[in-house]
C-alpha cells in the first residue's frame, strides 16, 4: 500500500474552540476533503507523528492552551517539512510573536477569523491539486 497517492486531500484542521472546528470539518468535507479535526495541540501533534503521510494540509489557530499554533507548526514542519500550513487568527498578527517564528517556518496562508467557508474553500483550492 503506498501512503503518496491517497485518493482524498486530507486536512487536519486544530483550534481550542470546538464549534469553529467542527463547523470547518462539516464544510470541508462537503467540498469533497478529508478532514480530521481536533482541539488539544498534544493530540493533533500524536496523530500528525504517526499519520504525517497521509495529510496535504493543517489548519491550526494561532492561540490555544498549552501549545500556540506557531510551535504547534514548527513541530510539524520538523516531521514532514513540505506540509503546506495555514494559520488562523482573530487578531492581528503581533510583529515581535511573528518576528520570533518567522523566517523558522514557512506558513503558506495566513487566515482571518472569521472566514466564511467559501473563502476558505478557495484558498485551499489555490494549494492543494483538487481533483
């Protein structure tokens, strides 16, 4: 079984407050993505150390308890360094926060909460090969 070609864009999908993940996970997956969603940082780490292969994406907010999205991020591009990364944030990215992090890790899409889906859907789109 080869873990390259698998028939869906799978994208794992981290924020703290459930009701933003589980409506970004409904959404996704009536655009035709494969989503796992998940609120605690540690766990979405553990799952990404053992299913690295099988995600296109990971969509993580930047402020959540016990682990930030940017560290969150690092320790992500550390295991599979060519995973494309969007952040979401309700604020204004703090320059010296950013200036820490960055050039360290790579984010592909920098995104404003709120997004409506559709918006989202198309950013996705601009990164990932749909078919």
């Amino acid at each position: 079984m080869t873990s390259s070609h698998h028939e869906y864009n799978s994208i794992l999908v981290l924020d703290d407050e459930f009701d933003i993940v589980t409506i970004i996970k409904h959404d996704l997956e009536r655009h035709g993505f494969r989503v796992l969603s998940f609120t605690d940082p540690h766990l979405a780490l553990k799952d990404f150390q053992i299913n690295a292969e099988n995600y296109d994406l990971i969509i993580s907010d930047v402020r959540m308890p016990g682990m930030n999205g940017f560290e969150f991020l690092r320790k992500v591009k550390e295991i599979r360094p060519d995973i494309k990364v969007f952040l979401m944030t309700a604020f204004e990215i703090n320059n010296l926060e950013f200036s820490n992090v960055i050039p360290s890790i790579k984010v592909d899409e920098f995104v404003p909460k709120p997004i409506t889906m559709e918006k989202l859907g198309i950013i996705i789109k601009k990164h990932l090969k749909v078919f």
